[in-house]
C-alpha cells in the first residue's frame, strides 16, 4: 500500500532563509507525486508534480522539488522565503495503477511559520 | 475559468442529525471526488465519480455516508446520522479526466456537537 510521511508537522523559518520540507514516500510501484499548499480557510492548490523524466521539479512561487527514487523522498525546497508562504504544505502520492481512478494518498502536512 | 464551488462554507450540528454538501465542479470536469480532512491530518479521499457513476468509494463510511452525483454535474454528500468524529472539512475536488490534475474547492467546515 502506497503512504506518504512528512517530517515535521510545524516548520519555522526566518524570512529570506532556505525552505526544506521533508517527504518520504512508500510505494511498490513507481509513484506520481505532488505538493500543495493550503492557505487558510481555503482549497489546496497544486504547487509542482512529478510523473516522469526530470527528478528536479519546477514549481509555482519559486518552490521545487527532487525526487530520489534510493532514498524514497521528495523534499520540498524553496532558496529563500517570503512571509506569504506562511502556509500548509502537503505531500501526496498516487499510485496511478492503471483504471480509471488517480486517487491521491496525502501526508499529514507541514505548517510552514515565517518569520519576519 | 470558475473554480470549484462548494456550499455551505460552515455548517454547525448536533450528533446524530443529518447533513449535506454541495459541490460544482468546473465545467466540463468528468472526475469528481470528495475528500474529508479531520483537523491535524491531510485529506482522505471518500468517494471518486466518473461522469455519474462511482469509481472508488472503498473508504466511504456506507452505513452513515452517501454521495450522488445527477447528470454527471452537480455532487451531494449525505451524512444520515452525524457522529462526533465526522467534524472535519469536507474538500471537493473535480479533473478534467481521472487522470489530470485535480482542482480543490474552499471546503466546507462541519463541526458536530
């Protein structure tokens, strides 16, 4: 069964510091996966995916993401922070096993504090 | 383009009354899905709709929850009777096919006293 652990549920950066949000992944298949940002009292929002080709992802807001198939993880980097990225990260996998279902299997989620 | 709408935004209940939700998805969105996000946790997906009929509803609770979706538009989520551990935020999510990216709606937040 596919599952999605993220390290950290409360994560506090100085604005202008480096982003690391950490997600490993367990799949018995190569996985589809994605990050999304959840601001208050709102949807989520699709930041960057990965399906295939390129491990380093480009995302939206100058977020990326790498994905490395021998350690499980696809961490969460931005190079420097911006107090609107105050937010709620969630990592998620999809097992995309063929039929007609992608369901996405979420972490518990990051709240990402940033600090002035 | 018009996103995912949902309503009521907030909805405030005692155990064992009933409740529903509402969502409409994008236009012309063939995959709908209803997710349920208990507070400290990420969102768990219930039920899956392909057009009108049902793809994945393996952890819909089927005793208490019920989803339909008319003519392939428009969803309703049913919950008949509400227990104390169903306050969450019920999230709506619509692709244009089950394998496009899934657009989220703005929840709706339901608290069960």
């Amino acid at each position: 069964a596919q599952s999605v652990t993220q390290l950290g549920s409360h994560v506090s950066v100085s604005e202008g510091a480096l982003v690391l949000l950490r997600c490993n992944y367990s799949s018995s298949v190569p996985p589809y996966l994605f990050w999304y940002v959840q601001y208050p009292n709102q949807g989520l929002q699709l930041l960057l995916k990965y399906t295939t080709g390129a491990t380093l992802v480009k995302g939206i807001n100058g977020f990326e993401a790498e994905f490395k198939k021998s350690e499980t993880s696809f961490h969460l980097t931005k190079p420097s922070a911006h107090m609107s990225d105050a937010a709620e990260y969630f990592c998620a996998v999809s097992p995309h096993q063929g039929g007609a279902t992608n369901k996405l299997i979420f972490g518990t989620g990051t709240l990402l504090a940033v600090q002035p | 383009e018009a996103g995912v709408a949902q309503s009521p935004r907030y909805k405030i209940i005692e155990k064992r009354q009933s409740v529903a939700f509402w969502c409409n998805p994008i236009s012309g969105h063939a995959t709908l899905y209803w997710y349920q996000q208990i507070l400290g946790q990420g969102p768990k997906l219930l039920i899956q709709f392909q057009n009108n009929g049902v793809v994945d509803d393996s952890q819909l609770p089927k005793d208490r929850f019920s989803a339909e979706r008319l003519k392939g538009v428009d969803s309703t989520l049913k919950i008949q009777p509400a227990k104390l551990e169903d306050s969450a935020v019920y999230l709506c999510a619509s692709s244009l096919n089950y394998n496009n990216e899934q657009f989220f709606g703005p929840g709706t937040r339901l608290t069960v006293l």
